[in-house]
C-alpha cells in the first residue's frame, strides 16, 4: 500500500481520487482549504486544511511527513484556481491568484515533499487542454489556461532534473470533465465525463503512468471543452 498527497480534494475530481485510493488500501494525504466530512471520517485518510496560495501554510505538510510518514510514493497535483474574466478587465491581483495555486503552489509543494521521494516516486500534475500549445483556447481564460501551461514546462523540467534519483513527473492536460470548475468557466456546458469517470483514470495512472512515462504530457481529452 503506498503514500499519496492529493491537493484540491474538497469537491470534484481530487475529492473522489481520495475516497478512490483510500477506499483502495493506500494512505492519503489529503489537502484543500475546506475538509468534506466524508474524507474526515475515512481511517486511511489525513486531511489538512491548506491554502496552497500561502506559503507559510504549507508548513503543515512538512511537519506532517517529518513526524508521520517519512516517505510519499505519489503526488497528484490536482488544486486549481480560476478567473473567468475578459482579458482587458483581468488584473495583476487576478494573475497573482491564480498563479499562486496553479503554478507557486505546484512548485512549492513538491519542494516540500522531495526529500521525502524515493525511485519509482511518481508526481501527476493536472494541467488542462487550454494549457497546450495550439490547442483550442476560449476567451475569458487568460490567467487560467496560461498557468496551466506554465505547469506544463515545470513538469517536464523536473522531469530532466531528477530522472537520476528515479522520480518521474507527468502530466495529465484534461479536456471538459463535469465539475464545480467547469460550470463556472462554461456555465450551462454538460461534460461527457463524470469527476468519477476521471478519477478512476487519474488512479491507475499515478500507480502505473510512471512504468511508461516520464516528462510527458498526456492529453486526457474526449471534448474540449
């Protein structure tokens, strides 16, 4: 049975990748500013309210793995922040927030977490169709699609830069999944897939993507959005 830290569990796809991988046998680190009571009363669950837009927040983690687990065997980053707004009336402070979680939050969770990372560690980083380059991209979106992009080259990056320790980084880039996001960026829009449907995706790929793939982008995408 293995460690797993999910981040943005408190509704859509990481709340039932939680339940799914505790549900499971494995022990999940679970991490969201709001705490559903489903995952509070599950045994294999830790849940720790985090906003992972404030640094000094993610202190809770390390104090967690230094004092409990002492190894992660996977990390999926799943949190996301989204502006829908036109473009001219996006702000800096728009931007800020969005890149906080989306990109710094990223960043500075798996800093946290890596020395804690052993081979066969595997880090899923849930990006977004409107993060890959010549994909379609949809007006309003600005701050949101351009930091899952920017997540995009992290990823890959990492992936060059720890490859000798036998960690891998991946990505998933999703296409319309029907979640909470997903109404208010396309309100009205119905989704083929379920956040079950995906979670269930998402779970056998972190357990086994990292056999096959390594500094990679997969599109997960049957409509877009």
């Amino acid at each position: 049975m293995k460690n797993i830290i999910i981040s943005g569990t408190s509704r859509g796809i990481g709340y039932e990748l939680a339940l799914l991988f505790a549900n499971e046998g494995h022990q999940v680190l679970a991490i969201s500013r709001k705490t559903p009571q489903a995952l509070l009363e599950h045994k294999n669950i830790t849940c720790l309210s985090v906003d992972l837009a404030e640094e000094n927040d993610l202190k809770k983690v390390s104090d967690f793995l230094s004092s409990t687990w002492k190894k992660v065997d996977a990390i999926v980053h799943n949190a996301g922040a989204l502006v829908l707004k036109p473009f001219a009336e996006t702000t800096s402070a728009d931007f800020e927030r969005v890149y906080k979680v989306n990109v710094f939050g990223v960043a500075s969770l798996t800093r946290i977490v890596l020395p804690y990372l052993n081979p066969g560690s595997h880090v899923v980083t849930i990006s977004s169709m409107g993060g890959i380059q010549g994909s379609m991209k949809f007006a309003g979106l600005s701050a949101y699609s351009s930091s899952k992009g920017a997540v995009i080259t992290l990823s890959e990056l990492l992936s060059e830069e720890f490859k000798e320790r036998g960690i891998s980084f991946n990505v998933l880039a999703l296409g319309s999944v029907q979640t909470e996001m997903l109404a208010e960026a396309f309100p009205g829009y119905e989704a083929p897939l379920s956040a079950k449907d995906m979670a269930d995706y998402i779970f056998d790929f972190t357990l086994k993507g990292n056999k096959f793939y390594n500094g990679k982008v997969l599109q997960v995408s049957s409509s877009t959005p």
